[in-house]
C-alpha cells in the first residue's frame, strides 16, 4: 500500500509537514533520481541541479510563488538545499523522451440519470520509482480546495483530485526538445488548485511549458484532453458516448506531424486501438470495468498493463489510478494492476477517508 501524508496549512507550511512526514523517502527519491539522470544523461549531479535552476526557478517563482515557497518548506524540513528539491520537480523534463509515462482514458456512466464521469490512468515509469511513490492529501486553509495527489516523493504533482470533483492526470508526449517554463509536476498541481474545469483548462493553456505533454482533466459530469506542445495546444472533447482515450501519441491533426515520438514508441497505437475495442464491450461502465481494462495483457509486455522486459530501458507500470469525481475518491493499485490490488481514498471538504476495496 502507498504511503499517505496528510498536510495542512500555508504554503511553507505545507511543505515542512511533508518533509518532515516523508524526509527519508524524499532523500532517498533525490539520490536515486540524480543518481539515474547523471548515468542516462551522462551529466554530474551538481550540473543537472544547476540546469534545473536556469531553466524552471525563475518561472516558478514568476507563476506559482506559493509553491516555490512549498519547496523552500520542504527542503527547510529536510535538510536539502531548495535547488534540489526543484530538481526533484523537474525529472519529467529530465527523463524527456524516455518513457511513455502512462495510458489514459476517461468514460461517461451512463447508467445513471446525469451522467458522471471515470477517469483511468496507468502509470508507466522506470521501476525504481515505484517504491517513492506517495499520495498527499493538501488541505488549506479555508474556503480553498483540498487535493488528494500521487505523486513520487518530495514533488508536488502527478495525478490528483481536489473537492469540487476536478481531476488532472498528466502523460507522456514528444515533439520539440525542453525550453524554459513550468514542469508538468508543476501544473497539473496548479491545475488541481482551480474550483473549475475551464480554469484548468486555461492554466495548461496560458502558461509557459517547458515541452510537450499531455493534459487529460476532468470534472463530474464531463473530462477535457489537452494535447500541448512547448507553444501550442489542443482541446480534444469525448466522444458522443462520453469517452476519451490517450495514450501516448498525438491525435490532433495539426501535430502529428511534430509527433517525434511515434516512431520510437510505436506500441501506442497499439494500447490505443485495444482500448479503443476494450470500451466498446461496454454499455456502462463501473469503477471494476476499467480496471479490467487497465489490467489488459494484450500486446504483453508493452500492452496497456506494461511490464519490465529487462531491457537497456525498462520501464514498466508502476501504479494505477482510478479517479471518481462524484465521491472525491482515487482508487490505487500499487504497481501492475493484473497482480495488484486496489485501495480507495476518499477527499471531503473536512476530512479523508481510508477504506479497503470490497
């Protein structure tokens, strides 16, 4: 089961409750991140901290001052410099190109009498990173948004939900290289801070992105796709039966042809024609139906449940995700869905609930 820290608070504040509750996991997750980036990269540690500063502090503070003082709170509680808890932000765009980072695919219920929506996502990575993995309940000071967000330990943003029922899950894509901006740890965090869908949608829209990626966000009743380059985008709506799928190349027209990704990762079609049949065996769907269809071997081992194959490069599935906006709920499946079991976590204006899946 995923450890889950609860923090409470202003910004600085929210930052030293999760140091202090996560300090060792934090050290451990920034060691082994430098440690991976200088041996793929080929570049020293220092040199990577300081190329994370050029390119993203400036922009952090600019944008989202409050999270830059959340990072100031986190490394205060540590004991490690605020530099390299940026860094920390910043592995996406380090590790840019190198994995699929996920499959993603949102459904309408439509059995009930106002449809309501589910948002999937399996989450792809190399496996070190599986044991760093955290769910962070944010609960400020009111009348703002509590989140309830998984993420790897001593960053601010990967998948999440907030109590007005929005959800952002952020994916993989490649066009064009990193340029100076936001990460996406960064925006989809500031995403989940909105009290309104086409508040999100104009976050990832507006700002400043630092390279290409993919932006699925939801809200009870419908969910959004935003496909983004380093200084365009795309809004891709559901289909009439509610439903969206992504996984890891460009579907809108106008970027396909900056779709450098393709050939590297040409499996993703293959996901996206299997989920594409997948969801329609479907008349309605429930929280199990998608994670059956997060658990599909077809296509093993780079199926939509993708599995370690040993290689130069692995990478694998390293959590799954089920949000459901009409409870606040996430339910987590730690590592492959196929052999793991899911937990749901509920967020409430006031409180969050832990429950084991029937």
């Amino acid at each position: 089961m995923i450890q889950k820290v609860v923090c409470t608070g202003e910004p600085f504040t929210l930052g030293e409750e999760y140091g202090l509750q996560c300090l060792e996991q934090i050290r451990d997750c920034l060691e082994e991140t430098q440690e991976l980036l200088a041996h793929r990269l080929g570049v020293p540690p220092k040199l990577l901290v300081q190329k994370a500063v050029n390119y993203f502090q400036p922009y952090i503070q600019r944008f989202t001052p409050h999270l830059w003082e959340e990072i100031c709170g986190i490394a205060a509680a540590t004991g490690i410099q605020a530099e390299q808890i940026l860094f920390l932000q910043t592995i996406n765009e380090f590790l840019y190109g190198s994995f699929l980072e996920g499959t993603a695919l949102s459904v309408s219920i439509r059995s009930e009498p106002q449809h309501s929506s589910l948002i999937g996502l399996n989450l792809d990575f190399d496996p070190w990173a599986e044991k760093h993995l955290v769910l962070r309940e944010i609960k400020y000071p009111n009348p703002r948004n509590s989140i309830l967000m998984l993420t790897l330990a001593g960053t601010l943003g990967w998948a999440g939900i907030n109590t007005q029922g929005l959800t952002a899950i952020s994916t993989g894509l490649e066009s064009a290289g990193v340029q100076k901006g936001l990460p996406a740890s960064i925006l989809v965090r500031w995403a989940l801070e909105q009290s309104q869908l086409l508040e999100m949608v104009k976050i990832i829209t507006d700002s400043p992105r630092s390279a290409s990626r993919n932006f699925l966000l939801g809200s009870i009743p419908t969910c959004l796709n935003l496909e983004t380059t380093i200084s365009q985008t795309a809004l891709l709506r559901p289909s009439s039966e509610g439903i969206l799928i992504h996984t890891n190349h460009f579907l809108a027209s106008k970027f396909q042809k900056f779709d450098t990704g393709i050939v590297k990762w040409p499996e993703s079609l293959e996901r996206f024609q299997r989920l594409q049949y997948l969801v329609n065996q479907h008349q309605s769907f429930a929280p199990e139906n998608l994670q059956a269809i997060l658990a599909d071997h077809v296509h093993f081992p780079k199926g939509i449940c993708r599995h370690d194959t040993g290689a130069d490069r692995p990478f694998k599935t390293i959590a799954s995700l089920i949000a459901i906006p009409s409870q606040n709920a996430l339910q987590i499946c730690p590592g492959n869905p196929c052999t793991g079991k899911y937990f749901t976590y509920t967020l409430s204006e006031n409180k969050s609930i832990y429950r084991d899946k029937e």
